[in-house]
C-alpha cells in the first residue's frame, strides 16, 4: 500500500532539491482549478512557503474554472495573480486569420502556449521555475500540447499515475469538489479529457499499468503512446557531423 505521506514528503523535497539546484528560489504554477495543478500547487507552497506562486490564466474559459482556481490559492493561503489570457488569444487569432475553421485542436493549442509564456514570464521575474502539472498517465500518452503546458522546467507529479493522484489529493486535503471535478484541459467548451481520448483514466490507468484491458482500450492508448513520441524527445538532430572551416 503506497504511503501518501512519504510520497508527498520526497515530491516536496525532490521540488526544493530541482529548484536550488537551478540557483532559483521558489516555482510558479499554472492554476487551472483541477486536481493536478492543486496537489502541484500543494506541494510546492510546502517546499517554498513563502516563494510559490500561482497564476489564473482565464482564455474563453468557463467561469468555474477561475472559481475553483480561487478556491485552489486560497485553501492553500498561496500568492496569486490573475491574467486575462482572452484579448491576446483574439488578437493572436484575428493575426492567424485562419481559414480552416473546423481544425479546432490547433486553434485550441494556441491557449496553453499562451498560458506557458504567461507563466515564463512571472519566473523570469522572480528567479522562480516553471512547475508543470502533468501526471504519468498524461505524459506516457502525450495528453498534453508541446510547448504548451508540456513545456515546463520540473514536473513533480510526473511519474504519479492519475489513480495515484487522486490518492494524494485527498492526502493534501485537496477540497472535495475539485476531486469530483471531470477533467478538462479547458480547451473549448464542454471539453473533457476522457471524452476527447475515448476512454476513461480508470482504464488508462489499468491498461499502462498492468497491459490488462479491452481491445479497444489498448487500441486506443497504443495509438496515443505512438502518435506522441515526438512530444517525450528533444528536437531530432542529424546525426552526421561536418567538417568545420575556419
């Protein structure tokens, strides 16, 4: 039986270990009022008390997100900011103009880099890192957007299952409603994450763990381990080298 307790204490020292050995002096992160950015939120204000931050990042977002953000900073009593994401994505748009209005996802993609850049900027400004909030299931998945909310300096959740998340969460006395919350990237309206992978993070979950699953269930996750390879890679480099002339 995994003991939360130890796990919350070696993740709260792994954060301070990664962020003095990057000669910063705390994190910010992402709020999105799901469950992921509170426990990441949870464990760095336990690691840097007074050097953690968080920012609300609202883009055409539903009103409860920035609800259960607010909820999020302050049950932990941390530092917050608010930004308004939505003018810049419209004026990014308007810029883009562009003409295949049904390729959502690449519209869409366009909130998480702005969200990332957002967040780039508040660390660069305090000496802080960026802490991303991607758990194990997301990333062996690439259930994230590149250089997005995947292009982040530490992710201290990241070798955490979401089942395991769930787990931590209610050690960290997370509040419950955010528990309950169905997971949603915050992409468009109604959006949820198991409604956009076709499966549920239960099944996720059980198949990555244990390769024990429903033959649509390892299709589906097979696909999405494949498809996102290049997501978990630095940039493909040539591997043949030239001769230098000076």
């Amino acid at each position: 039986m995994l003991n939360m307790e130890d796990v919350a204490q070696y993740l709260v020292n792994w954060i301070k270990e990664k962020v003095s050995s990057a000669g910063a002096k705390g994190g910010v992160i992402g709020i999105s009022g799901g469950v992921d950015s509170a426990v990441v939120a949870a464990l760095t204000k336990r690691a840097f008390p007074d050097n953690s931050f968080g920012i609300i990042m609202p883009c055409h977002s539903n009103p409860d997100d920035t609800e259960y953000g607010l909820l999020v900073v302050k049950e932990l009593g941390l530092d917050y900011e608010k930004v308004d994401l939505t003018a810049s994505f419209d004026t990014m748009l308007k810029a883009l103009n562009p003409t295949e209005k049904n390729n959502l996802m690449a519209i869409a993609n366009i909130k998480p880099r702005l969200r990332m850049t957002t967040l780039y900027y508040f660390a660069a400004l305090k000496n802080y890192l960026v802490v991303g909030t991607g758990n194990k299931s997301e990333l062996l998945t690439g259930y994230f957007t590149k250089y997005g909310d995947g292009g982040v300096d530490i992710e201290p959740i990241g070798n955490l299952y979401k089942c395991q998340v769930y787990q931590l969460a209610r050690y960290l006395n997370i509040p419950e409603p955010i528990i309950q919350r169905a997971p949603t990237a915050g992409l468009w309206d109604n959006q949820t994450d198991e409604e956009e992978m076709g499966i549920t993070y239960r099944e996720l979950d059980k198949y990555l763990c244990s390769r024990e699953s429903s033959d649509r269930v390892a299709e589906i996750v097979d696909r999405l381990i494949a498809k996102s390879k290049h997501k978990r890679e630095c940039p493909a480099v040539p591997d043949k080298e030239f001769p230098v002339n000076f």
